[in-house]
C-alpha cells in the first residue's frame, strides 16, 4: 500500500531509483562496454595472427579456396625448381670431376717428362692400337696366302694338300660328283669364298679319286672336309639338305661361320678394317 511520500513523488514504488543506484548504473554500463572492447580487441588480434598463416584463408567460400590452390601450386613450382636447380649444380661439379685414367697419365707425364707426354697424344696411341691388332690378327691367321679353289686330281695330291701344308693353314676340301647340281653350286661358291678368305686353303676332288663308296657317292655329297695341322676339325655332308641345290657364296660363308669353321668378317676389328680399306685406296 503506497504511503503518503510515495504519493508525492509520484507512486514510485518499483521505479524508483536514488542517485547511488544512478551512480551504480552507471559504473556497470561502463564496465560492459569496457568488456565489449576489450573483447573486440582481442578478436582483431586472434584474426591478424590467424591471417599471418598463409595455409588458412579467412574467407572459406570458393574464391578463398581458389586462392588457396593458387599459393600452394605457386610454392611447389618454387620448390621443384629450386630441386632442379640444385640436381643441375650437383651434375655440373661431378661432370667437371670426372678424369679418366688416360688424363691423368698424360698430366703426370707433362710434369715429369715432356717428352712421354707427347707420345701419349692421341694419333700416337692410335696408331699403336692399328699395330698390335695387326700383329695379333697375323699371329693368328699366318702370311701364306691362296685366293683360289685348287682342284685335286688324284688321292696323292689329296693326302699332300694335307699333310705338307703349314700347321697354321686352315684347309677347306669338297667332296663332289659331277652329275650333282649343288656340287657345282658349291664348287662356284668356294672358288667365290678362296678369295674373301685368301688365308684359307679350299680344295675341290671327286669323290671317285679318294676311292668313297658308291653310297657316299650318292648320299653324302656335296661334303665338306675342314683340316688343320693334319687334323679333321669338321665334317659337313650332304650339304643339299640344307641349302638346296642353288645357293649364293654368302650362304655357303654364314653356314660355315655358324659353325666355327669360318672365321666371321663382321667381328674384325674397325680400326683394321678402316686400315686395310684406306691402303687399297691408295694402291
């Protein structure tokens, strides 16, 4: 019930409000808004440490993202240049350090002896190499040369073509008959052959002058005889089975090559080859 000063100032009885409790209004009023800015301030300052890393962008609609991808493709294309970079400095210093052997022989011999580094030049060195090669290739193949299909006429002359040729001499001898097509074939192509290969000695008898068998005769011819140093190395018989009746030089030379009893033109070294060309041009 409201009392006689609650009249007078106006029936205030839940609204009224004495100057301490302004004062106190007051005070909380400015302490929100003290919160509220420290707040915000707080809030600028967890936003420009976050905006400092770069991996999180502040805006997560496509446009952020795009720019996103866009920073993380410009960082791995730094990156792998910068790999490239490095790998082709790494493959400069190890090329630049690489000497071989041959170097560092002609180096230490133009400290030493000038003379010795002279000869370790290059035409010197390869004009030793044509040299030995040629000394080991004459070794092996001898001097004797032939460059053509001799033909035996009696077993006498069979047996001597043998017998008294050099230990050295690799000799190649034809059984043939004369109403066989591939013998006549064959005598073509290894008088063909006798010139390729001069060192080698071909021979070509009937089979009637060595006394074979009247089978042999009709079986086993074309056949081939391979001697050295007295010595039967290979057999090749009927060789018809294999090549036909008509057949070419280079047939005859690849089925004794693969056979070892033909030495193969193709591994002579280059050096030699070129040597033994360049002096023919010159004859």
């Amino acid at each position: 019930m409201a009392t006689l000063e609650d009249k007078i100032l106006g029936e205030k009885t839940h609204n009224y409000c004495s100057s301490s409790e302004d004062s106190d209004g007051e005070n909380s009023e400015s302490e929100e808004t003290s919160s509220k800015a420290n707040k915000i301030t707080q809030e600028t300052i967890c936003t420009s440490e976050i905006n400092k890393w770069e991996g999180t962008s502040t805006n997560t609609g496509p446009k952020g993202v795009l720019n996103d991808w866009q920073k993380y493709k410009q960082m791995e294309n730094e990156k792998r240049e910068d790999e490239d970079k490095q790998k082709i400095e790494l493959i400069k210093k190890l090329t630049l350090t690489v000497r071989t052997a041959l170097d560092e022989e002609r180096e230490k011999a133009a400290l030493e002896d000038p003379e010795l580094a002279e000869l370790l030049n290059d035409d010197f060195l390869l004009n030793y190499q044509k040299q030995r090669m040629q000394e080991m290739i004459q070794q092996t193949n001898h001097k004797i040369t032939f460059g053509d299909l001799i033909m035996l006429r009696s077993d006498q002359e069979f047996l001597d073509a043998i017998d008294k040729e050099h230990e050295s001499v690799k000799i190649i001898v034809h059984i043939y008959e004369e109403n066989v097509e591939a013998c006549g074939s064959m005598n073509l192509c290894l008088n063909n052959l006798s010139k390729i290969y001069n060192n080698v000695k071909f021979c070509s008898i009937l089979g009637s002058c060595v006394g074979i068998s009247k089978k042999f005769k009709a079986a086993g011819v074309p056949a081939l005889l391979v001697y050295k140093a007295g010595n039967l190395i290979g057999v090749c018989l009927r060789l018809s089975d294999d090549l036909g009746n008509y057949f070419m030089p280079e047939d005859v030379q690849e089925y004794l090559v693969e056979r070892g009893l033909l030495e193969d033109k193709t591994c002579t070294p280059a050096l030699i080859r070129s040597t033994t060309i360049d002096s023919s041009d010159s004859e």
